[in-house]
C-alpha cells in the first residue's frame, strides 16, 4: 500500500471513532490521535516514509510483524505493545518493486481492510483500559467486534 495511502485511511476512519482527539506534542510532524487522553495511533514520518503507530496485543503484532513487510515493531515504542506500519510504494504493473518483491516480501501486501481492523484494534485496546465509566463506546463490540461470538453463542 502507498505510504500516504496508509495515512489518508488511518486518519479517516480513526476520526469517526467516538471522543477522539489529535493532539501535536513532540511538534507539527507527530499527529497523536488520543481517545480520553489516552494514545491510540500517532503518525510521523520515518526516514521520509509517511509511517504510523498502532497499539497490538503482543501475539498478533508478533503474527503480523512476520506475515507483512510493512509492520515492523513500533518505533520508539515498546515493541511488545505496538507496531509501525508504514507502506512500501505503488504496486502498479510498472513498479519494479512490485514484481520483484517474491525476494523482500514473506507474500503478504497490507491492504485497506487490514489497516481498517489494525486501527479499530488498537482504538478498542485502548478503550478497554479505561474505568467503565469513561469509556466511550463498549470495547468489546464497537465496530462489529464480537459479532461473530454472539453469532456462534446463539446457534
């Protein structure tokens, strides 16, 4: 996915979510999107590539930073708790990348889906740390979580 793609859909949909907030404070460059003054996502840019920080549980972020090229454990964050994702250029029919990249890649390319549950996951993760009583939506089903178990408890 094109790195300012990752951006562009990481900041829509984290804005529809309830009681966020984006805040500057280590500058202009780093957008920190909060919900109830906790972090949930920031983006900067590493080494000029547009990247940003999502929190993970520890076992998926280990599945995720193996299967895809562009997660990577999160920078100057801890590396349990977090991933960067950062996409890796255009995957047109022109781009030699894209058709050498058997070499690079474990065969796994981020797509708009994924990022989409990676934000939800690291806004709910954070939600669900918070008091009950502060919580802005119920971590456990907000965004279609847990439909499928419910679904599966009924039958």
């Amino acid at each position: 996915m094109d790195p300012d793609a990752v951006l562009t859909l990481g900041h829509d949909q984290a804005v529809q979510y309830p009681s966020v907030e984006i805040e500057y404070p280590f500058g202009p460059e780093y957008a920190v999107y909060k919900v109830r003054g906790k972090m949930f996502m920031m983006f900067f840019d590493l080494r000029g590539v547009p990247s940003l920080n999502l929190k993970i549980d520890p076992l998926d972020g280990e599945v995720l930073r193996d299967a895809y090229e562009e997660i990577t454990a999160g920078y100057h964050m801890n590396k349990k708790h977090w991933i960067t994702v950062a996409g890796v250029g255009g995957a047109g029919p022109d781009d030699e990348a894209a058709v050498d990249s058997d070499d690079s890649c474990p065969g796994n390319i981020l797509d708009a889906d994924l990022l989409h549950d990676l934000v939800l996951e690291s806004y709910c993760l954070v939600v669900a740390k918070l008091p009950k009583k502060d919580r802005p939506v119920d971590p456990e089903t907000f965004g279609g979580r847990g439909e499928e178990q419910m679904t599966q408890k009924r039958r």
